[in-house]
C-alpha cells in the first residue's frame, strides 16, 4: 500500500529524494514509480503516520516553493 502518490509531472525525484534525507529521523520512507506517480511508502514512523505523511508532502511543497524550481 502506497501512503502518498506524487505525479511526476508535478515532482521530481530529487527534490523527493531530498526530503526523504530531512525525514530520516522521523521515518523510513521507500519510494518507487510508476508510469505516472512517484509512490511513497512510509514506515517507522516516530509520529502518527498520517501526520507524518501530510508533514512530508508541505515540506516537500516548501522545499520546491523555496528552490524556485519543480
């Protein structure tokens, strides 16, 4: 079961990748793809998984928004 699905015309892996290192400490998060999505799995987390997830997804959202690129 995916818990996040990020298209790929929206995101790219690095800046995926990037958050993924942030989030080490509070989660293992594996990621894999599709034709359309980049699907991410979450485990481990040191917080409630949902919030974690909703965590990761604006602070991807910030990290794009603040690198100025997608």
């Amino acid at each position: 079961m995916n818990d996040l699905l990020l298209n790929k015309n929206i995101y790219v892996k690095r800046n995926i990748q990037v958050v993924i290192e942030v989030f080490k400490k509070l989660c293992k998060v594996t990621i894999e793809e599709n034709s359309k999505y980049w699907e991410l799995t979450f485990s481990e987390c040191v917080y409630d998984k949902t919030r974690t997830v909703k965590e990761f997804e604006n602070y991807l959202i910030d990290y794009i928004n603040s690198e100025g690129s997608i």
